[in-house]
C-alpha cells in the first residue's frame, strides 16, 4: 500500500494546499528566504464580487444564521443579503461617508453588523469594527476615545442601548448613531430598519462601481496589550489576495461550502477577516455562535456544536480545552462534531500538547481517525494568513511554511547562538501601513519592503527544511494569553 493510501481520508481531504514545499535562498548577509512552491492563483478584484456571485449560482443557500429570543436559527440566504447589502449601501452611499469618515461599529457579531459590514464594503466605506469590551468593560473608555480619534467616524452603529454610556462618554453630537434595537436616553438615533428600508438607487451602483483593490475595507485595531493600539489599513486586495491563499492552502474548501460554528470576534483578524472570508470566499454557511471560551460561556458554543455539525472548526487554544474535557462525558456533541469535520484550526496562542492529544484520542475513539490540526503564523497587519503547518506529523508550535504569494524573510537579531531569528513578511496581504501614523509605518518595514513581525522562528529541522518552521516566541515582549486575547 502506497503512502498515500495508508493516510487517512480526512488527511488526505485537508493536507493537499500549497504550503508543504518551499524554496529556500540563504543570502550571504545572514538572511534566508522562503517562498512557497506554488504560485498564487487569480483571486476577485473586490470581496464581495463572491458575495454578487453566490447570489447568483446559489441564491436560497443560507449565508449567515444566528439563534433568536425563541432558540430557533435566524437565516438569511446569499440572494437575501446581496439585497440587504444594496439597500443599506444606499443608505451609507448618500452620507457623508469616506475613508476619513468611515463607519464604527461597536457591538458583538451579529446579523445587523454583518449587514453594515458588508454594505459598507459595496460602497467602498471602512469599517472600524470595535472590540465590545472598549464600551461595556472598560469605565473611563480610554482604548474607545483612542479608536475613535485615530479614525474620525462618520457614523457609529451598535446593537442595542446597553452602549448609550459609551456613546455619550465619547461620541459627538453632530455623529450619527445608528441602533439595531432600542434608543438612547436623551439622543436621536437612526433604527437600523431604516437603513434596510431604503430603496437602491443610482447611488449605491456609482458608489459600488468605483470600489477597486486598493479601496480601503476596514481599519482593524492590534490588541494594544504593550502600546496604544494602532490602526491596520486593510485592502480588498489584501483579503481577497489572502483569502485565495487559504483556499490553496486548504484544498477541501473548494471541495465543499465550508459550514463554519464560530464566535470569534471580528474585531479581531481571525474571525473578522479569516473566518467570515472563507465562508463568503467559498460559497458557505455562517453560523454565529454567541458562546465564549469561558468556564460560563462556552455552554453555548456546545449547544451549537451538539446540533450543527461544522465542515471546518475554528477556536482559540482555551476554546479547544473546554470542548475537548466537555466530549469526554458528551457522545451527542462528540458524534455532531465529528460528523464531518474535515480539519481544526487554532490560533491566537499556543495549543498545548496534551489538548491535542485529546482531541486526537476523542476523533479515533468516534471516528476511527484523528482529524487534521492546521495553524499557523499571521497578524492583523497581513489580512492575516502568512504560513501554514499542514504536514500530519505536527506538534505543537509547529508554524509550517509560506502561503502561495507570500515571501518569507528570516533575520538572526544577533550574532549569538541563543540570539532570536526574527520572521518577516512580503506580499499583496501585507498592509499598507497604520492609518494617520506614518513614522510607526515606516518602523514596521525594513528596507526591502518585508514587514517586522517582531515574531520569531526557527527551523524544526536545518537539515529538512520541508519540515517547516517553529515558532520561538517574540523578539521583544512576549504577550500572549491561550484565549488568544
């Protein structure tokens, strides 16, 4: 029996992808240079052509749902939101709305956010997608007043009057607020229904038509855990780029809509970018789960789990811990979410060994198989995919190897044997920069254009270079907790 052929079916469905061979070029200045063997394909011009094309070649197949008051799932199908996109791009297309106004959004995800997000995208208007924590954690709203004084919005949208305080603390009069439900105390507001309500006109199409590659999408803030947190330009031409990366990467995507079960936040690069862009990229389903990776919160995420069982999973490593121990003594969640589950996928932190090897345990104890654990190395200033570990024998800490288009540069921060190697990038996911920081910009490239993670690596094996990369914590600090936070 060939090799091939031992390996299992889900191995084979998942490790097919452009990151499992690289040609290396080791400089004489100390540095060395990946890239991966295979080209990048064509990708789309703008990201939401698939949204226009999925409408079309399947209209009634459900995009995005998320559970009601009542329990039951809330649906809205591609050829349902091409239409919510274009009545709401209207809407924004007659604002005083650009790059130098774009759209805030405050709130959790949900359908109404989604809505906004990609209506804003049709008509070429940013986003400033906010962590929630800035609003309804925080008590003097620093990180909030920062956001929103580097970006100068034109429109604030929220979900509900739980956010009036924020609002009020650090929102101008003469911006309007927009609410999915509810009102504030004291302040006019626009229902979200209105904005849905409006008729498409010849505005939204003019709008629509100018957006190109370089149009600006969102403005996505780091986590700001040692510094103030800066905002990342992304571009269609960054996501839709980076996004045809992970479809070569993970070749089973083009195999089958992808059905994803996901909480994370999209204000944040792996859920906002990575996880709603597969899906729209590849034609699938979004299930929005309101569970957290919490002791309290993840009850949620294992209703979900237990009655929609997902394509492809997507979680942070303390997220895997909980529903790894909650299979243990759960075979409906254990069968659900095995069922069909073509490959896992952290990121945010470390996956610890002893995880992993639950969660290989749990898929041959129900499956008869393990299923395949992919990661990898990306950030917020690469849209974010930059490599992929995709060979069976990983472990953790393993980061793989680069994605199609994208150019790796490796470069020893000292002389000796201990001294980090620090990892760089280049290629059309890279950012063009911070938004209104042009110094902070220039400190992020090196003189050949290559991005300064900050992060480090080292080969697995020098002598293997197929084995790929392991990661070796940072050059500087080293923040970073297993909630990926």
């Amino acid at each position: 029996m060939s090799a091939t052929e031992a390996t299992p079916a889900r191995y084979r469905a998942a490790h097919v992808g452009g990151c499992l061979e690289a040609v290396v070029e080791r400089r004489a200045d100390g540095a060395t240079l990946l890239r991966s063997a295979e080209a990048l394909q064509p990708c789309a011009a703008r990201l939401t052509d698939r949204l226009e094309h999925w409408a079309q070649a399947t209209p009634q197949r459900v995009f995005a749902a998320r559970r009601g008051a009542d329990g039951a799932w809330r649906e809205i199908s591609y050829a349902q939101m091409l239409a919510r996109v274009r009545a709401v791009g209207q809407a924004l297309a007659t604002r005083p709305l650009s790059a130098e106004r774009p759209v805030a959004i405050l709130s959790d995800n949900d359908l109404e956010h989604l809505t906004l997000y990609l209506a804003a995208m049709w008509v070429g208007v940013p986003v400033v997608p906010v962590s929630p924590a800035y609003s309804l954690v925080s008590q003097d709203f620093g990180k909030l007043r920062h956001v929103l004084a580097t970006t100068t919005p034109g429109l604030v949208f929220a979900s509900d009057a739980r956010y009036a305080k924020a609002i009020a603390a650090t929102v101008a009069e003469d911006v309007e607020v927009v609410l999915a439900g509810g009102d504030l105390p004291g302040r006019a507001s626009t229902p979200f229904a209105a904005l849905l309500d409006t008729a498409p006109g010849a505005e939204v199409d003019a709008a629509h038509a100018r957006v190109g590659p370089d149009t600006i999408v969102k403005f996505l803030f780091t986590s700001g855990s040692t510094k103030a947190p800066k905002a990342v330009i992304n571009t269609q031409r960054m996501l839709c780029a980076n996004l045809q990366m992970i479809r070569q990467a993970m070749a089973f995507l083009a195999d089958e809509p992808p059905v994803l079960v996901d909480w994370l936040p999209w204000n944040h690069t792996f859920g906002g970018n990575h996880n709603i862009g597969i899906v729209l990229y590849n034609g699938g389903t979004l299930y929005i789960d309101d569970g957290k990776p919490t002791p309290q919160g993840i009850a949620a995420t294992l209703r979900n789990l237990r009655e929609i069982a997902p394509t492809v999973y997507f979680n942070v490593p303390k997220g895997f811990e909980e529903i790894a121990a909650a299979m243990e003594h759960d075979d409906l969640l254990r069968r659900t979410l095995f069922s069909r589950v073509q490959a896992f996928m952290y990121a945010g932190a470390g996956l610890s060994q002893a995880v992993w090897d639950q969660l290989e345990s749990l898929a041959e104890r129900t499956v008869g198989e393990r299923i395949p654990m992919i990661t990898g190395l990306g950030m917020t200033e690469t849209a974010p995919s930059c490599t992929f570990a995709l060979r069976r024998d990983l472990r953790a800490g393993h980061i793989g190897l680069p994605c199609p288009g994208v150019e790796v540069k490796l470069v020893p921060m000292g002389t000796g044997a201990d001294d980090k190697v620090e990892v760089r990038f280049r290629g059309p996911n890279v950012m063009p920069g911070y938004w209104r920081a042009p110094e902070q910009t220039a400190e992020a490239f090196d003189d050949e254009g290559y991005y300064r993670t900050g992060d480090a690596a080292r080969w697995i094996d020098p002598a293997d270079p197929a084995r790929g990369l392991f990661f070796d914590g940072r050059t500087a600090e080293d923040f970073k907790l297993s909630t990926g936070t």
